[in-house]
C-alpha cells in the first residue's frame, strides 16, 4: 500500500470512481466500485513510479496530506 493521497470521487460522465493521486503528475485510474478504483490505484502508482526509476525522472516523497483544497 502507498503512502500516496488518493483522491477518490464518482464521475457521473465516465459512469465509475475515479482515483487521482494529485503528487504523481497524470497518475490516475477508475473503477466500477470504491473499492475497485482504490485497487486499480494502487497498480497504477506503483506503475507510474516504476516508470520514472526507468526514465530518471524523479520520484516525490509522500506528503500523505493534501496541503491544498
């Protein structure tokens, strides 16, 4: 499990939950479910990161609070 906020809300639009993960620029997913969302989030993070180790690029330290609303 990261330590990454994870926000999560329902997109009428998309008809699913959506999960951003506002420290990791782009890093998103969805799901039919709360829950479903939150795991496939959880994929997609840890995706993301492993694609920035690759690239160089770097990585953000977890804040585990959003400083922001």
């Amino acid at each position: 499990m990261s330590k990454y906020e994870i926000i999560i809300y329902w997109s009428s639009e998309d008809n699913a939950f959506i999960a951003e993960v506002p420290e990791l620029p782009g890093c998103m997913a969805d799901g039919a479910s709360y829950q479903e969302a939150l795991a496939n989030a959880e994929v997609i993070i840890s995706e993301w990161i492993e694609t920035a180790k690759e690239l160089g690029r770097e990585i953000p330290v977890p804040k585990g609070r959003l400083a922001y609303a």
